[in-house]
C-alpha cells in the first residue's frame, strides 16, 4: 500500500506551507506505510483579493497534479489497495482519477478534507456563484467520487449534509467522517512566542473578506483608543512577524459569518492570547463558554451597532481581567488539541480502509 498525498498549493504565509512539510511525515509515522506527494510546482504566492488562493494559479496547480496521476497509471505504478489523500476536496482532478481507477480496474480508496464550497452561502464560491447547477453538480460529484469525506467540525458536517439533501434529496452519510485537521506540530511549534510580555493589543488574525466583517473591528477602535487594534492582513506580516504580534497580544476578535474550524484562534490561544467569538458557526462546539459572546451581537453591522455598547464592555472586562482568564485558556486549548487539531483519527480512517 501508498498514500499519495494530493496536496493543496503551500502559501507561505498560511497553514498551507506548514502542511507541505509536516504532513507526510505525520501520515507515515502514523500509518507506517510509504508515503508520496503528488505536487503541482511552484505557486503564485500572491492569492486572489479576499480569498484564500489564487483562483487562476490554482487550476494551473491541479492541472499539473492531474498530469503526474495520469502518467503514474500509464505507467503501472498505482496498485490495489493505494490511497489518495486529498488535502482539499474541492479538486476536480479527484473525478478524473476515479474515472482512470475505474475503467482500468484498479482498487483503489480516495479521501479527502473538505474545507469550504458553494453550499456555504458566505463562502467565495457560495456569494458569487450560489446554487449555480454547475458548481452544485460539481460539488455532489466529487463527493461521491471520495470513500472518506472528511469534516473537522460537526458544523461544517451539518451545513454540507442539510444543503446536499435538500438540493440533491440524499446524501450518504456513511461516506462522511468528522475528524481533527493532521495539526497536531502546532500544539509545540509556537513554544518560542509563549511568555512574551502582552501588552494592550487586540488583533484581527482573519482574511479582509466581506464574511470577516472587518468593518466592525475598525469600528471597535474608535470606540477603545486606549487599546491598539491591528488587521494583521494589512501588515503583510511575515509568520515570524505574525507569530511575535500573536504572542505579545492580549486578545483576538471574530465577529465571522464564515467559519469551519478556525486556526488563528487557536494559535492564539497556544500563546494565551484570549479569543472572543461569536456562539455561531463551528465556534459553539469548540470555544469554551467563556469565550464565547451571542451571536445576535455580530450578525451583521446593524446588529452590531444595536449591540456596541455591550461589545466594548466585554472587551474591556476582558483586557483589563486578562490574568483571571489565564486557567480558562488552558481549558480552551486542552479541548482544541484533543478535538480538533490532532489528525489521530484521520490517520485512524486511512489504515482502516
């Protein structure tokens, strides 16, 4: 048996780059098997405005993975039993490579991490494209091209399955698995930024995107001069740099419409950098009550002007209590590390096959 990894273009600034590197030693100590990545080159490193890739450099890089797959089963090297690890569902190289395994009758087993699609309405693809037959059919497709469609959180889980059953009228469940992201380096990678000195600095850690709502951040400013904000996209940080402002910060803030997992909370909370987000999205299952705020707060810029008063109080409490929550982030990255960012049971589904 081989698991090829088919891997999602590493941006350097982003988990992405930290996948290309720690994943395949991760899967192969885990699974004890050989492990291959099947890359696409070099990548644009500038992504489109807002999101999360380059949306023309992307398709060159899955152009260039598809071509490497299909060479390999030209030549004979996919085997019964091999296993393909998509680190990004959303690839429609995966139909293609089931069509190969298929009519040249290799057995073979396919998996693979969905991030984001257009069944999420404040996703790039759900806001621009929506419910477009093409992309919808698309997505289904892919779906069932997979064994294992991996989940991180129960929400991304329901919010796939509820708009796949109402657009589609079924959804195999069974094809579906709610596992930890394969990020379990990070739990002792960010050692070096905890036990700096904090001071009084909030931060916006996510994607300027109209789902991030970073209109309210820049809103909160005004309202708390005694406290430094900082839209950390705006920088142009280094993840060095990005890693020492995490460290020196007291606080995080989310008021996101989009969320699946969330890793720049989590980072923070390795550093003990408090986190306030809203009781949405997949932060009701993972945030600990202490960290949560609701959701009525932040749903939009109105809601939030309605509800600024309570807002400012909350973070204020917070800054200037920050030692009190101290026991309660060690609660919060406890539940993290266990739950949501270890790949033990990733790892676990791939050798059970």
């Amino acid at each position: 048996m081989t698991i090829y990894i088919v891997d999602i273009e590493a941006v350097d600034t982003r988990y992405t780059k930290q996948w290309k590197e720690y994943l395949p030693r991760q899967l192969q100590r885990a699974t004890n098997v050989d492990v291959k990545v099947i890359s696409g080159g070099e990548t644009p490193q500038a992504t489109t405005p807002g999101a999360f890739l380059n949306f023309g450099g992307t398709n060159v890089y899955k152009s260039k993975q598809l071509e490497t797959i299909g060479e390999m089963f030209c030549k004979g090297e996919i085997k019964d039993g091999d296993y393909f690890l998509y680190t990004d569902a959303w690839n429609p190289t995966v139909i293609q490579l089931r069509y190969m395994a298929s009519l040249l009758s290799v057995d073979i087993r396919i998996g693979g991490l969905w991030h984001a699609g257009s069944y999420d309405p404040h996703d790039f693809l759900g806001r621009l494209i929506g419910d477009a037959p093409w992309v919808r059919h698309a997505e289904y497709s892919m779906f069932e091209c997979y064994d294992d469609n991996f989940f991180a959180t129960e929400f991304h889980w329901d919010l796939f399955a509820e708009t796949f059953a109402l657009d589609m009228g079924v959804v195999d469940q069974n094809k579906m698995k709610r596992v930890g992201w394969p990020m379990e380096y990070l739990k002792n990678s960010l050692d070096n930024y905890k036990g700096m000195e904090k001071r009084n600095l909030i931060l916006f850690p996510h994607r300027i995107a109209p789902e991030k709502q970073v209109e309210i951040f820049r809103d909160l400013a005004e309202q708390l001069p005694e406290y430094e904000f900082v839209v950390c996209q705006e920088r142009e940080l280094t993840k060095n740099e990005y890693h020492n402002l995490l460290g020196e910060a007291k606080m995080v803030f989310s008021a996101n419409l989009q969320e699946t997992l969330g890793i720049s909370w989590y980072e923070g909370a390795l550093v003990d950098t408090i986190p306030m987000v809203p009781d949405r999205l997949s932060y009701s299952e993972m945030a600990v009550p202490e960290f949560l705020y609701p959701s009525k707060w932040t749903e939009d810029f109105f809601a939030y002007r309605k509800y600024r008063g309570l807002i400012v109080d909350k973070i204020r409490h917070y800054m200037e209590n920050y030692d009190d929550y101290l026991v309660s982030l060690d609660k919060q990255r406890t539940k993290l590390n266990k739950d949501f960012f270890s790949g033990a049971a990733l790892y676990d589904a791939i050798k059970e096959g």
